[in-house]
C-alpha cells in the first residue's frame, strides 16, 4: 500500500488513477521493495517519523497517473530537442561571425613570431599602466612560458580572452547604460543577470552542446560571454547611477542634452566602475576558458584537462602554473589601468 493511498481515496480518485495510468518501467526503488517481501506493521508514531514528502515519485506510487520525476525531465528534455532546430536556424546565422573572429584570434596569436608579440604586449602593459616593475614581470612570466613550451597554448588562451572580454564589454557597457536610464529595463534585467551569475559554470555548456557543433568556436564563445558579461553590465549601471545628482542638474543648466551627458558627464565619472567591471570580466573569462576545454577550447585548459585525465601531475600542474601567471598579468594590468582612471577622476579640472 502506498503512503498517498488514502488521499486520492478520500478525493474518489482512485478510479481515474487506474484508467489513467501509463504503465512504465519500474524503478530501483520498486524492485527493491519488491524484493523485501511483507514488513512488520509499524506504529502510528513510526509511520509519521518515516513520512516521506509526497514528491512526484511518491505520489505516483499512490496514483499511477501522476507522472514521475523522471517523466517530468524526459518532458523538459524532448520541449528542448523539440525546439532545437527552429532555434538553429535563427542562432547559426547570428553567431557564426562570432566563430569567424575566435579562429582569425587564435590564428593570429599562435603564427605572429614571439619576437613580435613581446613588444606589443609590453607596449600594450606600458600604455595601460606606465609602471616598469608591471612591465618586467610580464616579460618574465611570458619568457617563463616560452622557456618550457606553454607560450603556443598559452597565446591560444589569452587570444579567446581578449576576443571574449572585448565582446563583453562591446555589449555590456550599452545594456548597463541603458539599465541605468530605465528602472523597468533594471527591473525586467536583474533577475536575468542574477541567473547568469549563479547557474553552475558546466551548466553553460549542457544546452549549447546540442545547438551547436563541438567543432565550433562559437559554441564555448557564446559560454564564455554569457558568463562573463555579468560584472561590465551590473557595474556600468551602478556607476552611472552613483553620479551625483548636483552634476547631473548642472550639465542641464549649462544646456546639454541627454546624449551630451552621457558622453561628457555620465560615463567619464562612471569610468572607474565600468573600469572594475571589465576587470572582473576578464578574470571570469579566464575561469571559463578553462572549463569550456570540455567543449574543444584550445589553450592552457587542455592541457589541464589532458592532466586530470590521465593523472599527469606534472603536466596539470606546470598548466595550471601558466593559468595563475596569465591571471596575475590580466589582473595587474587592468588594476593598473583602473588606478590611473581613478588618480585622473580625482585631479580637478579648471
């Protein structure tokens, strides 16, 4: 006898219990209860102790009916493929340029001789924050690279980085603009945001897999944005809406319009927090190239992968010492830059 039994019988259920039924195969479960053969009658007191919660499956067992649990994922699952294909013809022609940009990336990155790399990256660390110490470890750690064979993988990784947090910050900084502009376009967002921000990092990956191909750029591309878009579009809106007031009012006395204080108000005061968002766009980038290796994103993140699975210690470490240097450098680099856009918002202007 099921625990449920007696509410679809007090409800006169039963009937439509047993002509809807959908016989299915039985679970564990079932077969194990089977197995066990008549129990001894327990008491009240240890039948409401064992009472379990009347979930999907118990209250299948009272009321074949009801669909089980994994009835309910099976539907979730067959919704998705049912819909798969109408979703590819609009999402392929969209993302495709996105595919053709990460390959140029890793193309250019990993053909470009070193000899050439190394002084635009140090130019690149020079302008962003003019600090010869920042600039030496660079060099060092990317020499380190190049000294043990990490630099091919290594440049593959920070070329889907830059490709990445360049987009990121392409379309987040517009969406927090206009996040920060409308409360219902805040409001209708966050919730979107929040979701982003806390699905699990392989979660990303489960329903892109069946829309696109492992051979495909884009398919860890479009994982990567979505997770890493977050912090640009959450602290671009912030920013701009910590702008104070009094400013705001004295730009309208001298005349501006609304787009004149977005660009000569708005956004300059609110450098500094969209200067925060893009560093931790970067470094959320970094954190899932690494896991979109699963789905064929070359770099560092192979070689990691290659050393769980073959339980090469050596290898996983060496590459994990590679993920820390790129990390400490992207981090540096755009908290160097962060400081300079700070120590210039602070000068007064005359």
């Amino acid at each position: 006898m099921a625990t449920y039994d007696f509410v679809f019988d007090g409800l006169g259920l039963r009937d439509w219990c047993e002509r809807e039924s959908v016989p299915g195969p039985m679970s564990m479960a079932d077969l194990l209860a089977q197995g066990a053969g008549g129990q001894a009658e327990k008491t009240w007191l240890q039948s409401l102790w064992d009472l379990p919660f009347p979930s999907l499956d118990e209250l299948n067992q009272a009321c074949p009916a009801i669909a089980r649990t994994r009835d309910l994922t099976r539907g979730v699952e067959q919704s998705f493929l049912n819909v798969k294909d109408s979703l590819k013809i609009v999402l392929d022609p969209m993302t495709q340029p996105l595919s053709w940009i990460l390959e140029w990336a890793l193309h250019v990155f990993t053909v470009t001789p070193w000899w050439i790399v190394l002084p635009l990256l140090m130019a690149l660390v020079w302008v962003a924050s003019r600090s010869w110490a920042l600039m030496s470890f660079v060099v060092g750690a990317l020499l380190f690279l190049l000294f043990i064979d990490h630099y091919t993988v290594a440049m593959q990784t920070m070329s889907i980085i830059f490709v990445c947090a360049f987009l990121c910050v392409l379309f987040g900084v517009p969406i927090g603009i206009a996040m920060s502009r409308s409360d219902t376009m805040q409001r209708l967002s966050i919730p979107v945001l929040d979701m982003l921000q806390t699905l699990p990092t392989f979660v990303y990956l489960i329903p892109l897999i069946f829309l696109f191909s492992v051979t495909e750029p884009k398919l860890y591309g479009i994982a990567i944005i979505l997770y890493a878009i977050v912090p640009v579009i959450r602290l671009t809106d912030l920013g701009i809406r910590l702008v104070d007031k009094d400013v705001i009012e004295a730009a309208e006395a001298f005349g501006m319009t609304r787009h004149q204080k977005l660009l000569r108000v708005q956004i300059p005061l609110a450098l500094p927090n969209i200067m925060a968002g893009v560093n931790q766009t970067i470094m959320m980038s970094l954190a899932m190239v690494v896991i979109a290796s699963l789905v064929s994103a070359p770099g560092l993140g192979v070689l990691v992968l290659r050393g769980i699975r073959n339980l090469e210690l050596g290898v996983g470490l060496m590459a994990g010492l590679g993920i820390v240097l790129l990390a400490i450098i992207l981090d540096r680099v755009t908290k160097a830059a962060l400081a300079r856009v700070n120590a210039a918002a602070s000068v007064p202007r005359h």
